[in-house]
C-alpha cells in the first residue's frame, strides 16, 4: 500500500523524567551529561563531576527500565553546559593534556563501575556543539580536533568495538549542519582523513537552525561527502537534537517524525528548557500542573500517535511542505495516516492507493480524519474528529481532503473498509 504526498525506528528526545510517560510515547532514547545540574562539573572540581555523574546514572536508569538507550553528553561533565564562566579551563590548554586524560579514565571507570559498560546500549559523545563559539567551546577548532581524536582513541581503547562492551562514539555533534557552506564540518573530516582510527561509530549533528531541519537533506549530503574523505559512515547517523521551539508543535513534529522514517535512523527532540526544568516536562513535551501532575501537549498526543500506529508501512511520496508516516493493516483492511507539515496551510489530499493491498473487493472505505491540535501550547487531551465520511474506490485508490487552517496542528487520517 501507498499514500502519496501526503514515517523507523521511533523518534526520540532527549531528557526526560518518569518512565511510565516514556512508555506512553515510546521514547527510546536519552543524551545528557547533568547540564545545568546546580553543580559544575570536572573542571571546576571533582565533587561536582562526581554529582553530576550521579544523574548520568538516573537518567540512565530511566531509559533502560523501557529498554532505550542512552547518551552520554561528556562535555556537561566537564562542565562546559553553556552556564560556565568565560575563564573557564577546557581540555588542552596551553597543551597540557593531562586533565582532560584523567576525565576520561574517570569517566571509564564511572561507567563500569555503575554497570552501564553494556554493548551497544550507552554511547558516549566526545563534546556537545564544539562549532558554537563561545557557548560550548570557547577554543580553536584545532585544539578541539585534538581533543576529539585523544577522547576517541581513549574510549575505543575502553570500548571497542567486539570487545563485548561496545560503547559507540558519537560525533562531531555540531550545532549546524554539514552542508556545503559548512567550512567547520570540513575541516573536522580533512582531520579524520588523517586520523582514520578516529572517525566517530555514529556521526551526530543537530538540526536545530532557522531552516527546515530536514534530516532527509542533511544525510544525503553528509553521505555523499564521506568516500571524498576516505571515510565510512560507521552504524550509522543520529541527531541528537532536532528542531526549534517553533517547531516542537504537532504539524512540524509528525513532519519531523515522517522524515526520520525517511532517513530510518534516530533523531532526538532537541530540549530547549534550562535550569532544573531540563530534566522535568519531558523536554516540554509535558505541561507541569501547579499541584505537580502533568498534561500532555498537543505534540505529545502526536508522539503518542506515532508510537502506537504498527502494521506495515506504507511507501509515502512527501509533498513539497508536507510528509507522513502511514502504515496499513490489512487484518483490519485499515490504514491510516499521520500527517505532519512544515509551513502549509489550505486543503491537502491525501490519496491511498493500492486499496487492494488491504484485502481484495474493497469498493468503498470510511474515511475518519482528526486533528491533533497545537491548541497554542495549552494541555490537550486526545484528538478531535473532524469528518467520517464513505468514500468510493476509485481507480484502486481514494482521496481524503484535510482542510489545513492551521499549520502547527497535525492530522491522522484512518481508512477502513466499509
Ligand atoms: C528565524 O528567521 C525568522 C524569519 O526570518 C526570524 O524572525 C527569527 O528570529 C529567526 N530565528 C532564529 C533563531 O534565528
Ligand atoms: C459511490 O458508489 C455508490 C454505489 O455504486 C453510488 O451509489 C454513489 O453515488 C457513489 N458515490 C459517489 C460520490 O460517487
Ligand atoms: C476550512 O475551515 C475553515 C475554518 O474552519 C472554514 O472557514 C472553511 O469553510 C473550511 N473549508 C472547507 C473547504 O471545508
């Protein structure tokens, strides 16, 4: 089955609090390192690397009670969160090595010593946006390339590869996107060229620009990019943030959701809160109640969506502002389709075909479009039908009209033989 115009792996976020919500959405994934924890971390002493470890390890244990996999974000751990002071030490100043060498072994043992040193299921990343200035690296980009190949060398010599206990490595984790224009990127792969033991298991960048944030764009060109540097692109791609604020709303997030189904590989909801709240809300996927509880946003009803649609799914051709995850399950003769966009309002059609694909002699389906309402941030509790209509089969295919009003609401569209 097929739908035209009109999303692997289940998308992610990246910090989070209590299991059971991580259930409800399917979240499998979790990057943190105890940003903005009240304490500093290894550069400003070891007590406070020592507690931000310690909610490395809740954090852990959280996606590991839903079996997901986990993050580490080493540079929090030093201490560079984006709430460091401007003198504050990074590794290999004034070329000495030895903290930063120390921070690593420490980290080695902290990870064994707490049970996380378990194949494939903790990844470690060797600095969190080092391209952006000021914030995470007030360094040169080659004092970082140093760092990057010291830190990677260290771990895989830890946690290599076959040795049981793989911890894949995650870089270069920039704040933009490798794109043609993107001169930091090149110069981190010109150095890998050279230094081919320490290009990363997973490459990881962030999409989080004032663009589209297409992970379908982005991966092609990275792809495309790597035999020009000698290099493979390892198990795979990740990334480990993904969209803007104004993008975190139910239309752009099932967008989101149908392109890394496009891509097939992980990305995790980028986290725009700070403080204490980086690790409350589910990233703000959740609403905080005054008396404690939480609501689910419209975006985490389209994450709920997305999580529990399972059949097979369908080939979807995006269209040029919208893209959809669908799946058809034909011992329901039902398929249905989550439909996300980027900046589109008017009537969208959702065509399905190959209807024969669901069960043979299908003439007629009911058609049930709903919306999941961005309901301007506020709680939102499920969706709201907006048509049940029959519709004939035609040309072994049908055509739902959404009539779009607002572009930050997603729609899920369910045909079932009638
Ligand atoms: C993104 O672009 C819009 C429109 O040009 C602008 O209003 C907004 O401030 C930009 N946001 C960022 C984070 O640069
Ligand atoms: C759908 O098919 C039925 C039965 O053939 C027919 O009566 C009806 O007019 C058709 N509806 C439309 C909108 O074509
Ligand atoms: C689309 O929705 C708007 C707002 O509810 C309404 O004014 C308009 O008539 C609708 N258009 C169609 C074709 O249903």
């Amino acid at each position: 089955m097929s739908i035209h115009f009109a999303f692997a792996d289940l998308n992610l976020c990246f910090l989070l609090l209590s299991s059971p919500d991580l259930e409800d959405l399917k979240i499998n994934y979790i990057s943190a390192g105890g940003a903005q924890s009240p304490t500093s971390g290894w550069a400003a002493s070891r007590s406070a690397y020592d507690a931000r470890f310690q909610t490395v390890v809740q954090d852990w244990k959280r996606i590991r009670a839903v079996n997901g996999v986990f993050i580490i974000k080493t540079s929090d751990l030093w201490g560079a969160d984006a709430t460091q002071p401007s003198n504050f030490p990074m590794p290999g100043d004034n070329g000495d090595w030895s903290s930063y060498d120390a921070f690593v072994q420490q980290i080695i043992s902290d990870i064994r010593a707490n049970g996380m040193n378990l194949d494939y299921v903790t990844q470690i990343e060797l600095w969190n946006e080092p391209d952006l200035g000021t914030v995470f690296w007030s360094r040169s980009q080659d004092q970082y390339l140093q760092m990057y190949v010291r830190g990677t060398r260290a771990f895989r010599a830890a946690f290599g590869s076959g040795s049981g206990q793989y911890l894949p490595l995650v870089g270069p984790s920039t704040s933009s996107r490798p794109n043609p224009s993107n001169t930091w990127i090149q110069n981190w792969l010109s150095y890998l060229q050279n230094n081919k033991d320490a290009q990363p298991d997973v490459y990881n960048w962030h999409l989080e620009e004032n663009n589209t944030n297409d992970p379908v764009y982005s991966t092609q060109y990275l792809r495309s990019q790597l035999p020009n540097y000698g290099l493979s692109a390892g198990i795979g791609f990740q990334n480990n943030e993904y969209g803007t604020r104004d993008q975190q709303r139910p239309g752009y997030s099932a967008w989101h959701h149908a392109r890394y189904e496009k891509v097939k590989y992980n990305g995790l909801r980028g986290n725009w809160a700070s403080g204490s709240a980086l690790r409350d809300n589910l990233a703000d996927l959740l609403l905080k109640n005054s008396d404690g509880s939480y609501s689910y946003t419209g975006e985490a009803q389209e994450w709920k969506i997305y999580g529990s649609l399972t059949g097979n799914p369908c080939t979807v051709t995006a269209g040029s502002a919208l893209d959809s995850y669908g799946i058809s399950q034909s011992s329901n003769k039902k398929a249905s389709a989550l439909v996300g966009n980027n900046g589109f309002t008017g009537t969208a059609n959702v065509v399905f075909s190959k209807i024969s694909s669901l069960a043979s002699g299908i003439t007629r389906v009911r058609a049930v479009v709903e919306r999941i309402p961005y309901n301007n941030g506020a709680a939102v509790s499920g969706t709201t039908q907006v048509s049940s209509t029959l519709v004939n089969v035609s040309n072994n295919g049908v055509s739902v009209p959404i009539n779009w009003t607002n572009k930050d609401d997603a729609y899920l569209v369910t045909i079932t033989a009638a």
